[in-house]
C-alpha cells in the first residue's frame, strides 16, 4: 500500500483545515475524505510508528490535539507532513490517504482495541521506550 498503484485515485485536492485538524482529499474516482490528524500521526507510515518488521509497531499515545503544521510533496506520488510534535519522517503516498480516509472506522476500532489491550489510553503520554538497536530514530 505504499506505492502508488497504476490505476489508483489520484488527489484532485488536499485542504488542511487547522482548527478542525483535518486533512480534507478528494480523489479522482469521486471519493473525498476528512481524515483527522491524529490518525494519520498514530497510523505515519514511517519507521519510527510501523517499527521495521511485523509486530514492532510502536503505539502512539498523547496525538489528539496533534496538528499539522506543514505539508511537502513528495514527487507526483506522496505528500509528507510535519506535525505539530515533531515527527516529519512519514511519507503518505495517496494510495495510503485512500486507505486511511476509506478504512477510518476499521482503523479507529483498532487502535482503541490495541490501547486497550496495552492498557493505555489516547491522551496518555508516549511511554519512554528502551534504547533500541535501530539508528535511524
């Protein structure tokens, strides 16, 4: 889902709204989504949140009022956003703001699902994690 498929939607506009903290996309298939910030920050594409491999997620806590306070192109494929607490390594090809903008109800069960399970909630503060072997965050 990283990638751009050849035959997927293409943005025919991004809008950040700030003060509702949403990104608003419509895509060229006539689908148009509000996604929330928080989401996008607590499901970034990036290493730093998706770990490098299969169970090394690491979960995002404390990202409600997260804003987005710039937003890059990324080539004809992605747009990379700098949120409001620093992180700015996630690339969001539009095949992933489809998917996040299509699947928000099912994401949004997930994450309240793998909050509670580690008994956490979403407005607690990011856990401080254990020095891991990775360099790159």
């Amino acid at each position: 889902m990283a990638g751009l498929s050849k035959n997927s939607p293409t943005p025919h506009a991004l809008t950040v709204h700030a003060q509702s903290r949403v990104l608003e996309v419509s895509f060229s298939d006539g689908a148009s989504f509000r996604i929330p910030f928080e989401l996008m920050r607590v499901y970034s594409p990036s290493a730093e949140v998706q770990g490098h491999g299969e169970g090394q997620e690491v979960l995002q806590t404390g990202k409600r009022l997260v804003t987005v306070q710039s937003l890059d192109q990324v080539g004809n494929y992605a747009v990379q956003p700098v949120f409001s607490d620093g992180h700015d390594t996630g690339i969001f090809s539009w095949d992933y703001l489809y998917h996040l903008g299509a699947q928000q109800a099912d994401l949004w069960a997930q994450y309240e699902a793998r909050l509670q399970a580690a008994g956490r909630d979403r407005d607690g503060p990011m856990p401080i994690a254990a020095a891991s072997g990775c360099a790159s965050h």
